[in-house]
C-alpha cells in the first residue's frame, strides 16, 4: 500500500495531474500563450533601439517568464515520471 504523504508518491502524483493540466483545453491555451507571448517579445525585442534599456529589460522579462512557465511544467511531469518508475520498481 502506497503512503500518500510518501513525497515520492507525491511527485508521481503531482507528475500525472500535470499531464492531465497540459492534455487539457486551459493547459494547451496557456502553453499556447506563453509560447506566442515569447515569441512575440523575441521578435520586438529584435527591433528595439539599443538604447532603449528599460524596454530591452522589459522584453527580455516576457521572454523569461513565459519560459520559465514551461520549464516548470516540464520538470514537474518529468520529476512525476521518474517517481512512478521509482515506485513501479520497489
């Protein structure tokens, strides 16, 4: 019987409902519009006047954080994973 408090059994938890949250109609919109809002940003910051230091910090901040959100949602499926094999092998 798996413990339920077990932060392996948490991860793999945590790992699956993200899955599910990116199968999902919101999960696809939002990584959807973090990928246009990167790109987006990628794109004015390429035409910015150098000169322009706030707005570069701006645009580079978009960027960031748009990926930051994926990134995140990519280590917590990909922890998820390795606990459930973890918990498949014991």
């Amino acid at each position: 019987m798996l413990d339920a408090n077990d932060p392996t059994v948490k991860a793999a938890v945590l790992g699956r409902q993200v899955e599910d949250f990116l199968q999902s109609d919101i999960g696809k919109y939002l990584v959807g519009r973090a990928d246009s809002d990167a790109q987006e940003a990628l794109d004015q910051l390429k035409r910015v006047a150098w000169w322009r230091g706030k707005r570069i910090q701006y645009l580079q901040n978009r960027v960031y954080v748009a990926e930051k959100f994926q990134e995140w949602l990519g280590n917590a499926y990909s922890e998820g994973l390795n606990a459930l094999r973890s918990l498949e092998n014991v």
